[in-house]
C-alpha cells in the first residue's frame, strides 16, 4: 500500500469475507442484480432525514445553516454543531471509499479531489438545499445524487462526448438555482405568525 496511489491486495486480509458481505454483497431479483450500496443509500438517506427533521441536532443545523449569529445567540451550540457535520461528512466519505474498495477489490488515491468537491456542492443545489444555508433535505440531496448519476452514466452509455456531461451538469445547476430562487422569494413572502 505504501509508495503507490493504489490500494490493492486488502481481499487476502483477515475478514474480507465479512467486508464482502455487508458492503460489497448483490441481490439477484429476476435478471436484474441490486448492490448492498443501494440498501446503504437508502438507509443513510432515511436516517438523516429522521435526525434532521425530529431531532435537537437537526433543529441546530438548519439554525446554524440559515443565520449563524442568530443561531449563536438563541443558544444553538453552532462550533459543535460545525464540527459535528464535519464528522459525519468524513463518515460519509469513509462509506462511500468503503463501498468502491469492497466492490473492487482495490482503488486509486489520486483521483482530483476539487472536482469532486465541486461536484457534491452541485449535488446538494440540484437537491434543493439552499446555498446561503437553512433549507434542504436529505432526501432531495439523494435525489439530486441520483439525477447527478442518471446523467453522468446515461452520456458515457450512449456514447456521447463526456464533456457533454459538464455542459449538462451546468444547465441543470442553473435550472436548480433559479428554481431556488423562486422558492426564496415565496417562502420570504409568506407572513409569519
């Protein structure tokens, strides 16, 4: 593993088998075969929208997402909270690392991390979270990981030129913002009681 930018050779270690079997294991229903990845997702999915929308935490993450100083006034503990999400997003990333090793039996480590990083941000805006912060959903974040997937494999299956898929990928963001911006201004004109 040292001195490369592959990780390789992990399936000769001890309890592979057990690995294989919760993150790398397939379902076969009629001639389609589903990936454990998927039960992953859905899990995830399920589970932070349960923490985020009947949860303390969930309270203090949109609070600390729509107006920090406020939230920090109120009594919203905002550093922790932070530092909370921080953690669960190297979790997530953990996961997600996971899942590719198990599957693959080995992955690279010198992928470009930018684009990637850029790529989640567009991710959760085609998703419906707010990018000022306050809004969203868990599971618009996955369905927008979704429509990201559809899209990206759909081009490279019809064989079309990948960077078809960056000029795709804009003209949804752009679709996405705009329709945040109209929801903004809807939410914001609604009287509070």
């Amino acid at each position: 593993m040292t001195g490369s930018g592959r990780v390789a050779g992990v399936d000769e270690s001890a309890g592979w088998d057990t690995a294989v079997a919760v993150f790398g294991s397939t379902l076969q229903v009629g001639d389609a075969r589903f990936r454990v990845s998927l039960l992953w997702w859905l899990g995830v999915t399920a589970l932070a929208t349960w923490a985020l929308w009947r949860t303390r935490f969930g309270n203090a993450v949109f609070a600390s997402g729509g107006a920090r100083t406020a939230a920090r006034q109120l009594g919203v503990p905002v550093q922790r909270t932070t530092l909370t999400l921080f953690c669960l997003t190297a979790s997530a990333g953990w996961l997600i690392g996971t899942l590719g090793l198990v599957r693959l039996g080995g992955v690279a480590v010198s992928s470009p991390v930018l684009s990637t990083a850029i790529d989640f941000i567009v991710v959760a805006v085609l998703g419906g979270c707010l990018l000022t912060g306050g809004y969203g959903s868990a599971i618009g974040a996955s369905v927008g990981a979704l429509l990201y997937a559809v899209s990206r494999e759909g081009i490279v299956l019809a064989g079309w030129n990948p960077l078809w898929f960056r000029a795709l990928l804009g003209v949804l963001l752009l679709v996405a913002l705009l329709a945040t911006g109209v929801v903004r201004r809807r939410l914001k004109a609604v009287p509070r009681s």
